[in-house]
C-alpha cells in the first residue's frame, strides 16, 4: 500500500470519468499522465488497457488513498457501474459491453472513437474534465446543451485520448494540437427532440433503474437489451435501408455494404441507428411489424439474440425462416487416413496433398497409402478414381 498523499489533490468533478481524474492530477503536478503514474506504480499496466473499465478495487483504495477521499468514490467514477446496469448477469468479462464504446487499445493507442466530448461543456467548466456518460454509445447529443456530441478531432480527426495530452493542453488533440473547445458540431439530420428524449429515457433507467415514461413497450432495465437488438436488425447490411425507407427515413449511404457493430460505430453512424430505433419505438408494435413484413424478418433473424418478453412476443408472429444444415462432411481424412496420421506423418501428407487436388481438380485419382515405416507393410497402395 502507497503511503502519503499527493502534493496538489484535484477532487472530483460531477460526473467525472477516472481516467480524466487521474490525468488531471498528473497536470497538476507538471507531468505527463504516463510518468505520473509510472512514479507510483512502476511496471504496472494502466494505459495500455480501457483504465476506465478497471475493476480493481485495491488500486482504488490506493488512488483514494493518495487523494484523501473514499474509494468508494473513485470506484463510482469507473465504468463499473454501468457494466453491472448493462450486463446485470455478468455474461461479458472481456470485450465489447453491448451501448459501451470500444477503445479498441493497441498497446497506448486507441484505435476506436470512444470518448466523446460536448465543446460548450468543456468550455464552461471552470476546470475542464470528461464525463463519465460520454462513453455511453446511444448519447449523440448533449443532454444539457442539445447539441451533438464530437468523437473525434475536427481537424485530424483523431481519437480522443486526454491522458496523451501534455501538461496544460487537457483541451487540446494529443495529435495535431487543435483545440476542442472551438470545435463545431456537425448538422446531425436526426430528430433531435425524439432522440433526446430517448436519451433521456435510457440515462433514467441507467442511473435509478426505472423511467416514469416507457421507451417503447420498456420502462425499466429491460429496454437496454430491447434497444440493442433492434439496433443489431437495423445494422445488418441486407435490410439496413429498406429499414429505413418502410420507417419513411432517408437513405443512408453509411450502411451501404458494411456490418456496422455499435459500440464499433463512429457518431454519424450511430445517430443514423438511433433515429431508426426512436422511429420505430414511437408506434410500437405497429411500426416493427411493418418493418418486419416489408424486409422479410423472420424468427431466424432473431435467432442469436436474448429478447426481452415484449420483443420475444413479437418475433413469435413472424414466420420461422429457412434453416440451412450446417453439418460438416470430412472429404479429406477417411479414418485410414487419421490412422496413418499417426502412424507416419509424412506419408499422411503427401496422400493429404493428392487429395486435395483432387478434390480442387474433379475426376482425379484420391490415393490411400498404409505406413511401412519401421513396421511390417500393413496395407497395399489402393488407388480410386473419382
């Protein structure tokens, strides 16, 4: 356990995500977030992972520790607390957390947008910091300002990485320099009001477990899984924009040709994908079923998906679907052959190679060969046209 306490103590801000804490302490202190850290805990792993989703509750207690305060607190400012919301039986330990941006880490980079960032929010702080609901991917607009979200640099277009900055420059792109504070949100084509209150909706059910106004048939826990299946539908490449167009929404050049994953998508595409769901959720069921008959759904297409009830009632109208058998028939290795395998592996891949041709060059001869390799022959050379 680290004694002592740091020199200069930046206290939380409402809101605050950990890492945006963590590296505006090292500022505080004149240093980059990378030497900071590295002073205390040598050698340990801390930004060449999603620090955010950390878990460990004793290096809490060692950061509460060296800022005088609770460790419950600085375990609040992780993204904990929205796994537990998100994945309430603990099914995903590692990877993408379904409505949870993707850092996609590389050793320190990060290769996907996950940090979003509102400029009017980031300049009004006397002290700017990150927001902990900024890496939340169905929040495209700004709950306090309504205005839409950035994702990345305007001018590099470069990911947001705030514990690559230097000392001083918490505002500025690690990369290119550029301030985000001056940065100009894009026009976003979606219904803002519509898609606000959607946020809205998923924010209060996020934060105390239940929303006085349903989302769709969902008012509680549940829509977070409901609104994450349809957003997998609305994505697949075959049906994305006649999606849109039996909801009477623009076509989207975005989709075309590409399997988008949420938590993958840049802000563009993620916008277009909750506009498609807010459309839909606002005539429920009518409206999925509409959509399901004009794109040909069918319980197939749900197949892979945990529903919730009101959905999984629903998938239950549709027709079952094709089914293709997907049984695998070995063309190459006869039991003959995994025995030979065993028995001399070289002889096995010469006949694996005759085989393989002909297989890729019909009505070739497939040869069989028994092993004589330091054993009495076992079998003749057999010969077979196909």
């Amino acid at each position: 356990m680290i004694q002592g306490r740091w020199i200069f103590r930046l206290q939380p801000q409402q809101g605050e995500l950990f890492s945006s804490l963590l590296t505006r302490n090292a500022h505080a202190h004149a240093s980059e977030a990378y030497r900071f850290t590295n002073l205390f805990w040598p050698g340990r792993a801390i930004w060449n992972r999603d620090v955010d989703r950390c878990g460990d509750k004793m290096w809490f207690s060692e950061v509460a520790g060296l800022l005088g305060m609770p460790s419950e607190q600085i375990a609040a400012m992780s993204l904990e607390r929205y796994r537990l919301a998100l994945d309430p039986d603990g099914s995903v330990q590692r990877g993408d957390l379904q409505l949870l941006l993707s850092a996609g880490v590389f050793h320190r980079v990060r290769r996907r947008h996950a940090v979003q960032y509102c400029p009017a929010c980031l300049a009004e702080d006397r002290q700017p910091y990150f927001r902990r609901m900024w890496r939340l991917g169905f929040l495209t607009l700004c709950p306090k300002h309504g205005a839409s979200l950035l994702d990345a640099c305007t001018f590099c277009d470069a990911p947001i990485m705030p514990h690559r900055t230097l000392p001083g420059r918490l505002t500025l792109c690690q990369d290119c320099g550029t301030s985000l504070i001056t940065a100009t949100p894009p026009d976003m084509r979606a219904v803002s009001p519509s898609l606000l209150a959607m946020q809205h909706s998923l924010l209060t059910i996020l934060n105390t477990g239940a929303c006085p106004d349903p989302l769709g048939p969902w008012c509680d826990a549940t829509a977070f899984q409901g609104v994450r299946t349809l957003i997998a539908v609305a994505a697949m490449p075959c049906v994305s924009n006649s999606f849109r167009a039996s909801l009477a929404l623009p076509h989207e050049q975005d989709f075309s040709g590409s399997d988008i994953q949420f938590e993958h998508a840049r802000l563009i595409q993620r916008n277009a994908l909750l506009e498609t769901c807010v459309v839909m959720l606002a005539d429920w069921p009518r409206s999925f079923r509409d959509v399901a008959g004009a794109c040909g759904l069918t319980k197939r297409t749900f197949a892979r998906a945990r529903l919730p009830s009101e959905l999984a009632d629903e998938v239950r109208r549709l027709p079952d679907g094709l089914r293709r058998p997907r049984v695998w028939t070995s063309i190459i290795n006869s039991p003959e052959q995994i025995r030979l395998r065993r028995v001399d592996p070289d002889a096995w891949r010469a006949v694996r190679a005759l085989n393989l041709l002909a297989v890729c060059q019909p009505k070739q001869t497939r040869v069989t060969r028994r092993s004589t390799v330091g054993r009495p022959p076992i079998g003749p050379l057999r010969v077979t046209t196909t």
